[in-house]
C-alpha cells in the first residue's frame, strides 16, 4: 500500500490500520460466507466508503471557514477511516495536519506522493506538492444556499494529475459522494485489531497549540506522542472519536523532517478559520489544558473511548454516565422535542474525571455531561455570564481562622450543582453520545442550566445566594462574593463555595448539622466528612496542638509523571542565578518552532502557576519569569522550566502551616514574611 502510494513509511501505521478496516470487511477462509465484520457486529458491512489507500482527495471547505474567492476545497491525501465516525481521514501535506471530513471527492487514478523524480521509496516524496496548491474549482450554489451543511456537488470532470498514476485497482462504480451507512459502534475492537502495532512507551507529551494559533491534530506526524488536546477543527461533528491503540499506532513514528522541506507556510495553514471556529478552538484549548493540569491517566475523553476500556472499568463509567442522566431527568433539565425551523442546537460531550483521595488512590468514576456553549450567540441564548469564585487567598483565611479558633472545617459537594439554575433563555442541545433516542432531528430542549452553557455559573450562583440569603440567614461577605456567614449572638459560621465544593466552617459539629440539613432541603448533596482534601489540596489537622497544614505532594508528583521527569535529580534552588533569559532565545527559524511544537511547555507552566497560588509561594517568582516568555517559548526557557520541577521534586514535602502561638493573650498568628534581597536585580532582558 506504501509502495503504490509512494509514500514514506512512517504512514505505515495508518496504512495497517485502512488495512484491518478493509480486511475486517473481505471474507475469509475461516468464516466461510461472511466477513469478520459479520461475525463481530452481527450486521453486513456496508463498503460504499472504501477508496484506494494513497489517492487524492479534495476535502470540502465550508463556507463559513473561507471568504470571497478562497477555494473552496483543499487537495489532501486519503489515509484512512478514522474509528466511531462517519467520514474520512485525509493527510495536507501544505498544512501537515489530517482533516477529519464526511465531505470529499476522490481521485483513484491521481496519487499524490506519485513523482517520476523519486530516486527511491524514502526520498522526497512530495517535490511537486507545490501542484497541490490550486484546488478544483466547484459549482456555486448561489448566494442563498446553505454550504454549511457541507452539502458539496462533485465535479463532472475530476482533474487529472501530470504524473503517470502506479498500477491500482479500477475506480468502483459507486457515485463520487456515496451514502455511506456505516453501522452504530466504532470498528476498533474488532477481529483483527491485534494486527495494529502498540505505541511506543512513555513518548513525551506535545504542546496544545500550533504556531498559528490553532491546535494541531491528535494524530500528527510530527507529534510523536499522545496529545493532551483537541485536534484541529474538523468538518465533521466528531471531537469524540476513541483513541485506543489502533489510531495511536503511528504517532510513535516521526518522519523525516526533510520531507517536506521547503514548502511555505501559506494563508491555507490557517485553515480558514472563521472567529467563531477560532474562538471554539481557543475555548476547548484553554479548558481542557485547564483539565488536563491536574488530571490523571487513564481518563477517556469520549464516551466510545470509554466503552472501549477494559470491561470492569467500562461498567464503572458507563455507570457514572448513567447517574449523570438520571440526575437531569430527575432535575427536569430537558425535554425531547423537534428541533425548531431555523434553530441550530448546540453539541454536546462527555467530560470522564477519576475522582482520587488525598494519597492518590481512586474514590469514584464520575461523568459529566457538558455543552459546547462557544456556538452560544450572545442576546439570544444568553445575556450576562460573570460568576464569582472564591481566590486561594480568602480561602486559606478561613482554614487559617480554622486553626486558629479550632474550628470544625466539613466539606460539602452539591450533587450536580448547575442543574439548580433555572433558564430564561431558550436553548437547544444535541443528545448526547451513547443515549440518543429517535432520530437527529429530535434534540433537548433545556429548562435548567447545564455545565459548559455560559450562563451556568451565574444562574447556579443566583439559585446558591438565594437560598443562602433568603431561606438560611446568611449574608454574602462584600469582598468576596463567594463567602458567606451567619452570625446570630456567639454563633457564627462560615461557608465558602467554589463552584460545587462548600466548606463549612463552625465552632460545634452541632451547627455543621444544622447547616447541612437545612441545605438538604433545597439541594441534592453529598457530605464528606471533615475536610481533609480541598481543590487538589491535602489538609492536615493536629487538633491538640490547633496546627494545619496544606500540601499539593500528589499534585507535584503527577506533574513530574506527566512530563517524564518522576525519577529526575533534585536541586535546592528554583532558578540558577548564573543564567541569564531573553527574548532573543526564543524560536526564530521554522525548525526551531518546530521542535518547540513538541514541548508542553504552557501546560507545565499553567499547572505549576497553580502551585504558586494555592501552596507554594516560593515558586511564584519562577513562575513569573516564566511567564514571560510563554507567547513564544525556546529551548532555554524550557531547560529553566524543567529546573524549577527539579525543585519541586527536592521541595516536595514542603508545606503552608499555621499554628497559633498558644503562650500569647489573646491567642494571634505570628506571621512571618521574607523578601527578595536582590534590590530588585533583573537578568531578563528584553521583555516588555
């Protein structure tokens, strides 16, 4: 398949892979009469989307991501059909990135990699791709039609290439558009998927944005590992395709990066992204690095991915998913209905999280079901979003006050939080994955807020005030809008909320019962017991001695797991005062920002800013050093980035306590602060 293709054999794993799926679909001697396909699904295979490996394809830009004249199709490569959706996996070698599309035209006598120049099967394989940069030429619908269905005519005369096309079999007779009719459930799994070689181990984890600003693909050539991202913006609605070891099977291969050497980057790269594609992109991005900060291995982030575990723990998110439904149905957040003319509904996924104790260990499965609410249109499906969450700093006052006035400290999570608020606007929402009932047309039609809507937050938090205030007594601290207190007499209570967690804090276990049953009666809730883990924060009580102390060990180790760097040699200080970083280390060549592509360096960044705030204020400057650079990081911002883990592997122990003097009258904190004793020395030159 390569060899015909001409293409290089790092495409060797996406070629076993269009293999197995077209193999699984043949018959075979063992099962006379039927195909492995049949015997797995207990259904015919349906081989109307079968194309020859290699060919050109011309992928459907739609018209929202392309103005005026730009073309509207992109010359690519058909490599293969990616698992649990209905489309294909094409290859752009002007952008190096796959497209992921249920709209193409296939060329089967036109190979792309084909070159009359190719001294052998592993030399440039693509000197005539500058060919590729004009694009057919495709019937206009006129003004009014509606191309964002993608609902492409094929052309009448595909255009033929100047190299002389390899032996292959005869074009089917199959309509260039077929109907495909791929059955329910992802082909991975199934009898040959042993064929599929396994990744390589422990490959490092890859950056989440492109130079462009956009994310690469999940799948890239050139990210040789597992990303901890999206992939690009694809034409299909398909963000939650499994990743198992077949589609990771190639990512372990990196070609040579002469390749494609010397072609430009041009406005394709850009991939026409519209504002509302790139502000999705920037959305998703932001926050599943935001997610991927402190998650752990292991999680799934599909529903097929999840069902694709091994079956114990297959059962155990199932069951997660399954709670989450009944939870909406029990708040009355949806009903079923038809969606309007001339209404779009909004997507919707999966969020799996494991949910782990203090020492690592697993306590539950839990799946959310979030909105894509960045297709959200302000004055129509919402008004204002602003929800206050409380800052690391007011919360380590009331732990401190804790420790001080000895304190009961309790924790409380309110049991699917944002389906309380109630909606005033009216929003529509695809089914989700693994529960749809019907058909497409039929959609939710939400009555309360759900998580990923932009006005979740705010209606939660106006249900939460409301019933603090109105129902309960309390009165919201003007400073800090997520901190509530009751004060009746000698009893006084605090409560600060972040998000869904509450932590109470009183002087008698008798007021945490009371505050817990009086919010049973508005909330559905699942009390924790005394506090003793607080938003990825260990904390520990000495009752007798009235000490507390917080520490994020778990959170640090998991960092350094996730960068490869768990066994690394520690050292005593954060930064090395001999070096010196400046702008002028950032990447300025192609191959420069190539190679930083491949270096999480945000996401390690973000996730050790979060250290800075909660618990670790020693690496704060560190961290603003860092900072710094982050618009465009080189090489030597990231060997400083890696000292500060090594400090951190050296450090991990090291713990916020606070202890009241106890000889003193009345009983205070004795704060101790330290400063810098540089008289504000810089080495960083040349940053703004």
């Amino acid at each position: 398949m390569l060899y015909e293709a001409h293409l290089f054999p790092s495409f060797w794993g996406l070629a076993v892979l269009a293999f197995v799926y077209v193999r699984n679909r043949c018959p075979t001697a063992p099962l006379p009469g039927t195909t492995p396909y049949t015997g797995w699904h207990k259904k015919k295979p349906d081989v109307s989307n079968l194309w020859v490996f290699g060919c050109l394809a011309y992928v459907h830009v739609k018209k929202n991501k392309r103005r005026g004249l730009q073309p509207r199709t992109m010359k690519c490569i058909f490599v293969g059909y990616p698992s649990g959706t209905k489309a294909w996996k094409c290859w752009n070698p002007v952008t190096k990135k796959y497209i992921i599309s249920s709209h193409v035209v296939f060329d089967e006598r036109v190979f792309p990699g084909n070159t009359k120049t190719l001294t052998n099967p592993f030399g440039d394989l693509f000197p005539s791709l500058s060919d590729l940069s004009d694009p057919p030429t495709l019937p206009d619908q006129g003004g009014d039609s509606n191309l964002d269905n993608d609902d492409l005519p094929p052309p009448e005369n595909p255009p033929a290439s100047n190299p002389s096309p390899p032996p292959s079999p005869p074009p089917p007779a199959s309509p260039l558009l077929p109907d495909i009719v791929t059955p329910p459930g992802s082909p991975f799994g199934g009898p040959l998927s042993e064929l599929s070689p396994s990744p390589s181990p422990s490959p490092p984890p890859p950056t989440g944005l492109g130079k462009h600003g956009y994310r690469t693909h999940d799948d890239g050539l050139y990210d040789p590992g597992p990303s901890y991202g999206r992939g690009m913006r694809q034409t299909v609605n398909n963000d939650n395709c499994p990743r198992n070891a077949e589609e990771q099977a190639h990512t372990a291969f990196m070609p040579d990066e002469t390749i494609l050497e010397g072609i430009a980057f041009s406005s394709q790269t850009l991939d026409y992204l519209t504002m509302e594609e790139g502000l999705e992109v920037a959305f998703e991005g932001m926050t599943e690095t935001a997610h991927k900060a402190s998650a752990h291995d292991g999680e799934p982030r599909s529903f097929c991915e999840a069902m694709g575990c091994p079956p114990e723990e297959a059962a155990s998110w199932h069951e997660a998913a399954m709670q989450e439904i009944q939870a909406l149905i029990e708040n009355g957040v949806f009903e079923l209905v038809k969606c309007p003319p001339n209404r779009k509904a909004d997507g919707s996924r999966w969020v799996f999280k494991v949910k782990r104790n203090a020492d690592g260990s697993i306590e539950h499965h839990k799946a959310r079901l979030v909105a894509k609410g960045y297709s959200q249109r302000p004055g129509f499906d919402y008004t204002e979003t602003f929800s206050p969450t409380p800052k690391w700093a007011a919360l380590r006052a009331v732990l401190a006050l804790g420790a001080l006035e000895d304190l009961e400290l309790w924790s409380v999570d309110i049991s699917s939080a944002f389906l309380n608020g109630e909606l005033t606007e009216e929003v529509y929402m695809e089914q989700p994955e693994g529960f749809e009932e019907k058909g497409k047309e039929w959609v939710w039609c939400l009555f309360k807020s759900l998580y990923g809507l932009k006005q979740a937050g705010r209606e939660w938090h106006k249900k939460l005030h409301a019933t603090l205030t109105d129902a309960m007594g309390f009165e919201q601290v003007k400073c800090e809008h997520s901190i509530w207190v009751y004060k009746r007499d000698d009893e006084r209570i605090i409560v600060p909320v972040f998000v869904d967690d509450m932590t109470i804090a009183a002087r008698t276990p008798e007021d945490v019962s009371k505050v817990i049953d009086d919010l049973k009666k508005h909330f559905k809730l699942c009390d924790l017991g005394p506090t003793s883990y607080l938003l990825g924060v260990e904390i520990k009580r000495d009752h007798a001695r009235r000490t507390l102390t917080l520490s994020q060990r778990q959170y640090i180790l998991d960092i350094l797991q996730r960068v490869g760097m768990a066994d690394c040699n520690p050292v005593s200080t954060p930064l090395d005062p001999n070096v010196k970083l400046t702008a002028d280390q950032s990447p300025k060549t192609p191959e420069e920002y190539e190679m930083m592509w491949t270096i999480p360096y945000l996401n390690v960044l973000g996730s050790v800013a979060y250290l800075a705030i909660a618990t670790r204020p020693d690496v704060a400057y560190p961290v603003s050093v860092l900072s710094r650079f982050s618009k465009n990081p080189g090489t030597a911002h990231w060997e400083v980035l890696k000292r500060l883990l090594r400090y951190l592997k050296g450090t991990i122990d090291y713990r916020i306590s606070y202890a009241p003097d106890l000889e003193s009258q009345p009983q205070v904190f004795d704060f101790k602060t330290y400063c810098d004793a540089d008289h504000g020395e810089t080495r960083i030159m040349g940053v703004p």
